[in-house]
C-alpha cells in the first residue's frame, strides 16, 4: 500500500496552482474538469506523478465556493527539503507566506519551518 494523494478544497484553481507550482516549485500533473458536477480538480506534486511512488495533492475547487472553514482538525502536510532556510526565503522571494521561520523544533535540533498556502493550509518544511 502506499498513499496517493491528500485532497484540499481551494477558493481559486489559478491561485492555488500557481502557489503550488510557482511558490513551493511542485509540477502541475494533471487537470480534471467536471462542469455538470460542478467541480474542478488539478493534481500537484513534486514527481512525475503515482507511477513514480511520490504521493499528490489534489486541489478542488467547487463551483461557486471561494472560502472554507478550515476546522480545528487539520494540521499540516509536511515536506522535505535539503536546506529549510533557504527554502524559506526562494518562498519568499515567489510572494509565499512565511509563517515560521526556519529553526530548530522546539526541543531539538530538526530545522523546520512553516508556509501558509492561499487557502490557509500549512505546510511544513522539514530539513533533512
């Protein structure tokens, strides 16, 4: 088994993917339009899609709906990265959300940093 993609509602399709192509550098892998069921749907991801074992977001954007109450629920898809403080300022520098800073987790000493997508998502970006 393997996990294949998270799914995030979105308020705008244009925004959304270009922050996940443009901003945090994912490929746009494939685009699905529904307009009798009143939905779109883009799939972003840093590979080439499934086929090459690297899981995928799905962003949905349903007719008509521009905002979401993110609930209290949800944390954050986390993401490798070689070098989190320099992520954090190419994210930055794209016109991304910075919310945390690169730095160590509190209470050690993994590098992470936190970015917020238009949405409201977080994302975290782990040092390895």
């Amino acid at each position: 088994m393997m996990i294949l993609h998270t799914m995030l509602r979105v308020g705008n399709m244009t925004r959304s993917i270009d922050f996940y192509t443009t901003v945090l550098g994912m490929n746009l892998l494939r685009t699905t339009e529904r307009p009798e069921q009143k939905y779109s749907l883009a799939f972003v991801g840093f590979g080439k899609g499934n086929l090459d074992g690297q899981s995928e977001i799905e962003l949905t954007y349903n007719y008509g709906t521009e905002t979401y109450d993110l609930g209290n629920a949800y944390g954050h898809i986390a993401i490798r990265v070689n070098d989190a403080y320099a992520a954090c300022e190419k994210i930055k520098s794209a016109g991304g959300n910075v919310t945390r800073e690169a730095g160590p987790v509190m209470g050690g000493d993994t590098i992470i940093a936190f970015v917020t997508d238009p949405d409201g998502y977080k994302i975290e970006l782990i040092q390895h």
